[in-house]
C-alpha cells in the first residue's frame, strides 16, 4: 500500500548519527549507524539544514529530502576552549520519508543532553573529531546500541563511564475521536494511579463524576464546567486511554450480541469479570448470564428482557454488566434515527431533528427532553418512521 507523509503510520529507525561543525572541514558526519547510510554527497545537501545558525539551536528540526526523514536536536555549546569559541553537534535518527517522528523526539533530545553532559566531563564530542578515532568509535558503539534497542525493545540504557541514561520511544495513540455531548465516558485506568499533578484543574473537576453512566453533558452540569471544556477534557483523557466511549445506558435502548461475545466468553478472565457484577454473596451462574445476554435481539428492549427474566433475583446487576459488555465489544448498543415523512412543515423546532441523521440520544441531549417525553412525542405522530442502525 502505498505511504505518505501524514497517513499517520510508524516506522522503524533506518538510522542514527551524530553531525557536528569541524573548525577545518566544517559540517560532517562523525559517526553513523548502520555505517555509511547517508553518504557524503547526499549529506553536503542537507548539511545547512542539520548544522543550521546558532539561532536554530536547542529545538527540535526536521526534515524531509532525498528519501531520508530526519529528525535532529542542533546543540550549541559557547565556550573560549574550542576553535572559534564554541562547539556545534546534532544528533539525528533517520526514518521513512512517511513515517511520523514525534514519537522519537523526546528520546533524541535526552540523548543530546547527554553528551552535553559528557562533554563538559570528558570532552567526548571535541577529541579525536576523526573519524575512526578511539573517541568516535566510543560514540558509535553508543548509537548503535541505541539503535538497536529502541528498534528492538522501544527503550534502552545508555551507559558510558559512571554515567547512564534511561531511554524509550513515546507510545502514541491513535488521533482521539470526536467527544459528543450524548456519549458517556468509562474509566479504563485506575486514576488513583496518577499523581494529581498530571491532570489540569478542569480535568480534575470531571474526574468524579464520570461513572460509566453520566453523559458529557451531564458531567459538565456536575462539574459547574462548560461543555466544550469537558468534551476537550475527555478527548484528551481519550487519547490517553484512561476512558472510553460506550452509549447512554437506558432501559429503553435496544442491543444486539455481537459475534465477539462467543470469543471472549472462551477467555475465564471475561467470564470472571462478568460474574464480577453480583448483587448477592455468591456469583451468579454463568447459565444465566449467558441466557441474558443471548436474549437482546433487534426489537427488544432492555427493559423487556429485565421483566421477563429479572437479573436482581438472578444475582447481578445488568447496568454495569451491559455497559462493560458494550465496552468489551460483546454487545452493540442499536440507536433510533427517527425521520419525518410527512407532507406539511412542522412548526414544532423539534422536527427539525427528524431527519435520519440525528440518534434519539442526541435529540434527547441538544433539546434537554427525556428520552421517554421524546418516544412520546415520536410515537404520538404517524408520520415519523425511525430508522434502527
């Protein structure tokens, strides 16, 4: 398939190496690895990018020419002990031209940091500038760790003398969907496991109301946070996988069993996690719940099957057990698209949500009505058929 620059994929190193200004020969390459990727012709091309002016230093470059995508960290450092009073390094890793780099760039700016640090106690970057000199064959040895590893592993150990650095590549997660008011955010992760500090203040200010139950907009209304606040906050929490997004739990709401659940069921630790959800001393039976579960089908309710076989008795809880369920990908939630066929415009601002492209969930969220006062009002007129997809 083919690859461009922003499709959004991830690829390996192709390579890493370590540029620097000399005061005779100017910009070169001191050391690569694998040896020789980038030859000396292409390099004298892209060497005003990788050696810029010292106006461009301590922040992160890319750039993207002659098949390499190169993401660099250009280091200055001012001292009257180098030729012509300072020293000027990048350390660079290469990728394919399609691939992102913001994951690596983290990792080569500590690594950059680092020499700097073993400059100032060794003099590693200004001795021996050779090439094939003992001093850069030492930082060889160390790019190619490096190399290795984060390709191997996604992290490494740098260690060099009494000095060491802990490395690893920056796990990304895919762009985060769009928040709407009606979806309800699940914590996936115990929060308890991250220090306050980590989250903002209105972050902080949602967190306890997001329940698996509550909607975004109820939420906000919990929280005294504006709406737009809390749906950027649950992306972000989205996007770092602590949450995610399953449907308004109603009695009323329609589910289907998806092939997943036969799946999952093979796994104990799914069916542990479903008996999890008891109401008494002992767990409920796993006949039951399958018996449940295998009950939603297109044009029955929730509600339906609770009356028909009463999960209290039985010993768990359905709300928890149909969300989890929902989140696992065992059941999908069938949402009412209602659409308004008739002849003559309503003059009721309602309708204009019949139109096949709105869920009741929405319309129930955006006019601030009930979900049963809108069934009501949907199955008092003839002309609104609903769609369930």
């Amino acid at each position: 398939m083919f690859k461009y620059e922003g499709c959004g994929e991830i690829g390996s190193l192709r390579a890493i190496f370590l540029a620097q200004f000399h005061h005779l020969q100017g910009p070169m390459i001191r050391c690569q690895w694998p040896k020789d990727y980038i030859n000396k012709e292409n390099f004298a091309v892209l060497s005003r990018f990788l050696i810029p002016k010292n106006e461009v230093q301590e922040q992160t470059i890319t750039v993207n020419c002659l098949g390499y995508k190169i993401s660099g960290y250009p280091t200055y450092l001012k001292d009257k002990k180098y030729p012509r009073n300072y020293l000027l390094f990048n350390l660079c890793i290469v990728c394919h031209p399609w691939s992102r780099t913001v994951q690596f760039e983290p990792f080569v700016r500590k690594l950059s940091n680092f020499f700097v640090n073993l400059e100032k106690e060794s003099e590693i970057l200004s001795t021996d500038i050779e090439e094939g000199s003992e001093t850069t064959l030492q930082i060889q040895n160390i790019l190619e760790k490096v190399f290795n590893d984060i390709n191997d592993d996604g992290k490494t150990v740098v260690v060099f003398e009494q000095n060491s650095l802990h490395l690893s590549v920056l796990s990304l997660g895919c762009e985060p969907s769009q928040v709407d008011e009606h979806q309800v955010p699940v914590l996936v992760e115990n929060v308890g496991q991250f220090c306050v500090d980590q989250f903002d203040l209105t972050t902080t200010k949602i967190l306890p109301h997001i329940n698996g139950f509550n909607s975004v907009a109820k939420i906000g209304a919990l929280g005294d946070v504006e709406i737009n606040s809390v749906r950027a906050c649950v992306q972000n929490l989205l996007y770092h996988q602590v949450v995610e997004l399953v449907p308004i739990f109603l009695y009323s709401n329609v589910y289907t069993v998806t092939p997943e659940f036969a799946l999952l069921c093979k796994n104990p630790e799914f069916r542990e996690e479903m008996q999890s959800f008891s109401t008494a001393e002992e767990k409920p039976s796993m006949m039951d719940l399958y018996k449940f579960v295998s009950s939603f089908t297109y044009g029955t309710t929730l509600r339906d099957i609770c009356l028909r076989m009463n999960p209290q008795k039985l010993g768990f809880d359905e709300r928890p057990l149909v969300q989890f369920l929902v989140l696992k990908g065992a059941l999908r939630r069938v949402h009412k698209y209602p659409v308004y066929q008739g002849e003559d415009e309503s003059t009721d601002p309602l309708y204009q949500w019949f139109t096949s492209e709105h869920s009741t969930d929405l319309i129930s969220i955006k006019t601030g009505l009930s979900a049963q006062d809108l069934d009501y009002k949907i199955d008092s007129d003839p002309n609104i058929l609903i769609l369930w997809k």
